[in-house]
C-alpha cells in the first residue's frame, strides 16, 4: 500500500483542536478516532453534519480508517439528503447533539467519548484512498460528485499550508490556532481548517461563531500566533460592527473576491496581513494573493496555468490532469494571473460585457453598504432589454436616500449600463454559510424579494441602452 500519514504526528502531545480554552492533543484525536471507529457500519459512504469542527474531523478519522468517504453537498435541504440517498443507497449519517436531523440511518457521537487507545503510530492511509466526494449541483440539479483522492488532498495541503507559513513569516504552521467562520463541511473550511490541522500542524477552535462578538470572543481566547479563516460577507460584518478586536496574525479569505478597501480595512483592524485564496471544486486550492500588494494571484508550488480568459487551464502539481477553470483568467505567466470574473456570471446589457462578481465587488465597496448583490432575471423580458436590480442591506441609510447614494457611487465605478434599474433593501441576503449566493436559490428568492418590494423608482436620466 502506498500509505501517507492521517495527521502530522512527529509530537502527539501537541494540540490538534482546542475547545473552551483547553488544548484537545493529537494522541487524543487519534484514540477518538479510533474509539468512533468501531460504532461505523461496515459500509458507506458517510453524511458528516457534525456542528462541533473537531466532531467532524474525528468523523472524517474513523471513515478514512474503514476505508469510507464523506459526502460534502452544498447542503443538507431533506431534498438534497433524499437525492444523495437515491445516488448512494448505504449512505448513513454522522452527527453530535447539536447538528441538524436528516432522514438517514444515523451513528451518533457518544456524549462522552469512550477511553480508547491511541495507536502506537500514525495510521497510514491508502494514498488512492477516495476520502471524500464533493457534491455540485448541476444543471439538472442533480448533485454532481467530484472525487477526492487523499495522496492528491495531502499535496494540495502541504502546498497550501507551505504559502500560509511564508505569509506569516514561518518556516511552518506548528503552534498556529485557527479560527473559523466557516464550515468544514464545505471545501474552503475543509481544506483550510480541518487539513491544515491535521497535516500541517495548526490547531482549529472547535466552534463555528458567527456574530461578530464570538468571533471575537473566539479570537481573543485562541492562543497566538492566531489564525481567522473567514469569507468577504462575514469579515465585512465584523468590520462593521464597530466592537473591539484582538490582534491576530494572519487573516485567510475565500469564496468571493476582496475588495482592496475590504482587505485594507481588515489589515488595519486586525493588526495582521491578510491572504486571499483561489480554488475550485474541481482543482482544489489553487492560488493565493495578499489582497493589498495589488490584483495578481500566484499559483501554489508546482502548479502551471495555460491558456488565457475563459480557457484557461491548471495543471501539474496537485492537479494531475489538465483542468479548466470555471473563471475568466488573465493569464500573464504560467504562475501569475488575475481574475476577471466567473465564466458563467458573465452579463450582455445594451451590447456591453461584465461580470456580476465585478459588479458586485463596487456595490460592496460603497460605504453603508453591509452587503449586496446585483441580480439579473433569468428571462428575457416581453419587450426591451434586461435591467439589473441591486438587492442592499443598508440598515444606516435612509431609505428616500438609498438609490441616489448607491447610483452615484456606481457612476464613478460602471459603465451606465450596468447602473441597476431598481434597489431594494432586504435585511438580509440568502447566503449559504460560506458565504456563497447559489444561483437557483437565489434566483427564487430575488424573483419573490422584488415582487414584495415597494413601486420601482424611476432609472436615472443617463441610464440608456
């Protein structure tokens, strides 16, 4: 077997989670891993809706070891579960007291953990192993699995964790704490807390917090050097609360692009750089940028891009196999690029080209904007052009003041084009919690959201097209 180790372990004693301000060792991990093991059905795939991070990634242990995978949907709707039942018939669920009920045959993390034993060395696991299968949805929607091999998953992490340590300043990430905002059961909080943990020698906080006195709650008791893994939305709710922060060492960032302004004002807030990564379902974790030193991202070690706009392609490394990206990509040399926006949010409007990320990068940068998102409808309409509606949280701006505010600022930023048609406040926006907007959930609320809203309010004079 070509096996490569379940967790760093050249010190056992050292913390792989922490929990209430108290250190969880990797000896221990690697006992509960085992423990967890012998309460498994002898066949999966398992459904890992653990609330509690280290939870899962004992769940995530005790799979690997009976040579089982983990399904990671984009959520656990009962019609997403049904399907996955449909897809994968022996599928049974993993879960603490605190995650969400789904209709599958269920193994439940004891109250209180058995005292297992920990092996007298690491386990190794096979590196072919299908650890786990990312779920997409797609244009059926019906979920779409993308294998996850652990010799590819190690090299992703390895090379991952080798960019994280040179961004703060180490020779490695033995000691970091991390914290996070996002789930592990999605690929960003996968790779980046539960990975980084395990094989790159970091410790994650157990907990999930999300308002921002908990996270910086979170933050203050984590032991330093100190890590926040977050997204744009929730660090931008942090920043505009206005609280208190601890000083942090680095801030990690995904899921959408920062703005400049985002990242500078985190930067100064947090008293840390802050790194932003760029990946994909399909490759993984590709690329990173600190968000202040300008627009390009750098490829991770090993990895080459070819190809240019909506046919660029990575490759070598932790990707095997030529992969097209799912972004319109500058490519300026096989490892600098900039990003340009989804190849399949791109927008026509009056014969002028953008990109909705784009778009929505200058509406989140405008002040008194805590978040929101442009929206085009998915049909054409009976008669003229499509007209782009922006959806706004904007809780400190008056409400007769809203549209003039966000168009004059757009003014400077988009071609008039683009300028939205209507506005409409909402409280909030229907993220995942990634962060993430998916485009047929959204596309049912914003069609809903704009039916309840007040009368539209006329376009600006210089809007044509």
């Amino acid at each position: 077997m070509n096996g490569l180790p379940l967790i760093r372990g050249d010190d056992l004693d050292l913390p792989i989670a922490w929990r209430d301000g108290e250190p969880v060792s990797r000896r221990r991990y690697l006992a509960d891993v085992n423990a967890l093991c012998a309460l498994l059905p002898g066949q999966g795939p398992m459904l890992n809706v653990t609330a509690d991070r280290y939870h899962f990634a004992v769940g995530l242990g005790a799979a690997m070891l009976r040579g089982q995978d983990n399904l990671m949907p984009p959520n656990h709707t009962p019609d997403m579960v049904a399907r996955l039942h449909g897809l994968f018939p022996s599928t049974y669920g993993l879960a603490d007291e605190a995650a969400p009920a789904v209709q599958l045959p269920m193994v439940w993390h004891p109250r209180t953990p058995p005292a297992g034993r920990a092996p007298e060395a690491v386990p190794p696991v096979d590196a072919d192993l299908l650890v786990a299968q990312v779920l997409t949805s797609g244009s059926t929607g019906a979920p779409v699995p993308h294998a996850k091999r652990w010799g590819l998953l190690v090299n992703n992490t390895r090379a991952g964790v080798q960019r994280l340590a040179e961004q703060m300043g180490r020779a490695d990430l033995s000691g970091v704490t991390l914290v996070a905002t996002v789930p592990p059961q999605h690929m960003y909080g996968f790779e980046s807390t539960v990975l980084v943990a395990l094989l790159g020698g970091a410790a994650f906080d157990v907990e999930r917090p999300f308002y921002p006195a908990d996270i910086a709650r979170a933050m203050a008791r984590a032991p330093r050097p100190r890590m926040l893994v977050t997204t744009p939305f929730h660090l931008k709710t942090l920043l505009d609360s206005g609280i208190e922060l601890p000083p942090i060492d680095l801030t990690v960032c995904a899921t959408a692009p920062l703005s400049p302004q985002l990242a500078a004002r985190a930067e100064a807030a947090l008293a840390a750089p802050l790194m932003e990564i760029y990946g994909c379902t399909e490759a993984g974790q590709v690329a990173s940028r600190r968000t202040t030193d300008g627009p390009e991202w750098h490829t991770y070690e090993g990895l080459r891009l070819t190809g240019d706009g909506d046919q660029s392609v990575v490759q070598d490394g932790h990707v095997p196999q030529p992969t097209l990206l799912a972004d319109v990509l500058e490519v300026i040399d096989a490892q600098t690029f900039r990003l340009l926006g989804r190849s399949n949010d791109l927008i026509n409007i009056a014969g002028k080209r953008s990109s909705l990320s784009h778009l929505n990068y200058h509406l989140n940068s405008i002040p008194g904007i805590h978040d929101g998102s442009f929206w085009l409808p998915p049909e054409e309409p009976a008669h003229g052009v499509k007209r782009l509606t922006a959806f706004v949280v904007a809780p400190g701006i008056e409400p007769a003041a809203l549209h003039e505010h966000i168009v004059s600022a757009l003014r400077l930023r988009v071609d008039a084009a683009f300028l939205p048609r209507r506005i409409v406040a909402v409280p909030a926006l229907p993220r995942e919690p990634t962060g993430k907007l998916p485009t047929g959930p959204f596309n049912t609320w914003a069609a809903a959201a704009l039916e309840q809203a007040s009368p539209r309010v006329p376009p600006p004079q210089d809007q044509r097209g």
